[in-house]
C-alpha cells in the first residue's frame, strides 16, 4: 500500500493547521512561543519519517523556500496593515522607529564584526550573515505579547514590526549593492532604488485603492494578493525592493484617510473600503497562519543537530546573544524609559532569520559557518522571551494578589484620615 496518496496528504495538512491551532492557544496560556512548538512538531515528523526510512530530500527544500517567499510577502503586508498612522501615535511610533532601525544597525555591525573576527574574512559577507541573525520576529512577538500592559504591547508590535520591514530591505539592498565597486555607487544605486521604488508603490497602492471598491465581482481579495505576488516577482527581476511595494500598498490600505485628502478624498468610496479592508485585513492574517505553520514545521524536518555542541559554534551564539541584549538594553534605556522589562528579554529570531539566512546568494555563502549557530541563537532567544514573560506574568499576579488582600487594611487608613474641613467643624 502506497502511504503517499491525495486522503494520507490531506490527513497530514489537515492534522498540522489543527494541531497549530492548539499550539496557538497553548502559548497564550503559557507564555511558550508556538513557534518552539512547530520546530518540534517537525523534529518529531523527521524522526518518524527517518524510522519509516522515508527520504522526501530536494522536495522539503523547495517547499521551504516556497513557503519562505509567500511568508515574507504575507508577514509584511500583515505588518503594514496592523500600523495606523494617527497623531497620537506618533511618539509610540517614532520610538518604536528609532528603536528598530538603530538595534537592527548596530546590531548587525557588532555580529558582523564578531564573525569577521572569528569566521568570516570578508566584512562584506560577515555582514550578509549577521543581517537576519539581528531582525525582531513579529511573527512569534505579535501572539506572545497580548498579556502585557497596552503601552508594552503596542511598543512590541510596533517594533518588531519595523524590525522586520527595515531588516529585509537593508537585507536586500546589501545585495543589490554586491556588484557595486565603490562606496559611492553603492550609495547611488541604493537610493535610487528606494526613490524608484516608492514613486512606483504610491502610483500602484492609489491606483489599487481607488480600484477595489469598483470592481463588481465578489471575489477580489485573492485576487488582490494575486496582484501583490505577480508585483512582488516582477519587481525582483528589475532588482526592485519589492518588499517596499507590499509594505507601502498595506499602510496606504489601512489610512487611506491620511493619503487621500482634500479633493482626492471624493474619489475613495470610504464604506466599501474600509469592508475591502477588515475582510483583506482577515484573510492575510489567516494565510500568515498557514504559511508561518508549514514553514517552520518544514524548518524542523530539515534541521541536523549533529554541529550544535561544536563549542566554537556555540561561543559565536552566546557571543550573539550577548551583543543583541547589550544594545537592546542600551537603546531601551534611551528611547523607551525607565520600565523596560519584560520588553528587554523580547527580542526573539525566527521566520526572517531563516528566510534570509537561505535567500544568501550563493557566491556569498561561506562553507565554514555552521547552521548551528542560526538554531542556537533561534532557540535560546525564544526561551530567553518565554521565561522574561513568565516572569513578568508571576511578579504582576503577585502585586495584584497582595493589594487584593490588603484592601481591608487600606480602607481603614482611609477612613482614619479626616480632611482639614472635618477638622473644622470638630
């Protein structure tokens, strides 16, 4: 009997969307990221499938890098549909800027200087592998952070968001740098890049916001992905930052009300759109779902624990670490006050990391680096949030319970107190 039909496929999709919607709902309860859950769940599924003596090979990687480029258009445009640019997020939103951009820079100069020291001759390339070891994972803080108190909550989302969107873009302008030979040019091709490609994502976001609410079928948000896919893959071809398109179509999407002002505002049929984008705001967020499941369920069939004790290995991780917390506390202190816990500890790498550490062009991959290094550093950052949030999670029940029960002690300081009004008529 052949095990691999169309009914045992479907059994084993359906059966891991089920089992990561428990996952879901245990980290809510727990604190533990559901991603550590998922790695495990496909660890446990390569394991089976080694006792079964069952070799998918070729097929496993090329589901990931599938999975990998519809999750990283998907997390962005899920990201840029979550930021409202209102006036009075403005300060939450300028820290939250500063703290991302200014961690993921120095960040990444300090690991790439770690690896360029130990590892790496070449900065240029060391630079290339310490990018998405340095990105926020808004995939694993956005679930893990409900628990906290709305102003951490919002800085968390905030920040890991642009985390994430500025992570890849210098990611990819890195890249499309490669071939420049001075400092210079690279600064020239850099920025015209971006220049070209904002024109180019303001002309296509106003034209599809103006667009959507006409077109009569029914059917248009998978239509509409569609479109940002077929955007986002021709954009590549011409060396575009395509991600900038998705990122600016998502924000123009959800404040249309900032981009269309004055007489431009006649042109947008507001109720329409605004159904378009509670509807396209669901969709996008149940296909991150799904793609965030298989791809890191697929990341943990695909993973080799044979380097991880390999103690040069394992003194780059913790030196990563270390450097990530440092600077995370340093620019906290500066920028986000004086209660920076437990946002300290939340800093964890996942979706990005991997999909960027995989996206290194193959003329930059260095054969000495050890994926080690990525896994430790993956899962000793999620732990390390885990245990931040727990303990965050017990010292808030322990206040609440205390004042709960001296309520009644309270109440009578209250009353023994008499205002200066009382004491005159006494």
């Amino acid at each position: 009997m052949d095990i691999f039909n169309v009914y045992t496929e479907a059994i084993a999709i359906s059966s891991i969307i089920i089992i990561s919607y428990f996952f879901s709902y245990v980290a809510k309860k727990t604190n533990i990221p559901s991603v550590l859950l998922l790695i495990g769940l496909g660890i446990g599924v390569q394991r089976l499938l080694k006792s079964a003596e069952i070799d998918l090979g070729i097929y496993i990687m090329e589901a990931l890098e599938l999975f990998g480029v519809v999750g990283l258009i998907m997390i962005v445009l899920e990201a840029a549909l979550d930021l409202e640019l209102k006036k009075e997020k403005k300060p939450l939103l300028v820290r939250s800027f500063l703290v991302a951009l200014l961690s993921l820079l120095v960040t990444a100069f300090a690991i790439a200087y770690l690896f360029h020291t130990f590892l790496i001759p070449d900065f240029y390339v060391a630079l290339l592998y310490a990018i998405p070891l340095s990105i926020l994972s808004s995939a694993i803080i956005i679930p893990s952070v409900a628990g906290l108190i709305d102003s951490k909550k919002e800085f968390m989302i905030y920040e890991s968001t642009f985390s994430d969107i500025l992570g890849i873009m210098f990611f990819y302008f890195m890249i499309g740098g490669a071939d420049a030979t001075g400092t210079s040019e690279i600064v020239i091709d850099v920025s015209s890049s971006i220049l070209l490609t904002i024109v180019l994502s303001l002309v296509i976001s106003y034209t599809l916001v103006l667009l959507l609410p006409r077109l009569q079928s029914k059917v248009k948000l998978f239509f509409l992905i569609s479109v940002l896919v077929l955007l986002y893959a021709t954009g590549k071809l011409f060396h575009l930052s395509s991600l900038l398109i998705i990122m600016v179509f998502g924000l123009v999407l959800n404040n249309y009300q900032v981009f269309f002002k004055g007489k431009m505002k006649k042109l947008v049929r507001a109720d329409s759109l605004k159904q378009i984008t509670e509807d396209f705001h669901v969709v996008t967020m149940e296909t991150a779902f799904v793609v965030r499941t298989f791809f890191f369920v697929i990341f943990g069939m695909t993973l080799d624990f044979s380097g991880i004790m390999h103690p040069p290995s394992l003194y780059l991780a913790t030196g990563v670490l270390v450097a990530t917390y440092v600077i995370r506390y340093l620019f906290l202190k500066l920028f986000a006050g004086q209660s920076i816990l437990p946002q300290l500890w939340i800093a964890p790498r996942g979706l990005i990391t991997v999909l960027l550490f995989f996206s290194i062009p193959v003329q930059f991959q260095n054969p000495e680096f050890n994926p080690a290094i990525l896994l430790i550093v993956i899962l000793t950052s999620s732990f390390i949030m885990s245990g931040g949030l727990m303990a965050k999670k017990e010292d808030i029940e322990e206040r609440d319970e205390l004042s709960f029960d001296d309520w009644d002690e309270l109440d009578e300081e209250i009353r023994s107190l008499t205002s200066p009004a009382e004491k005159l008529k006494e």
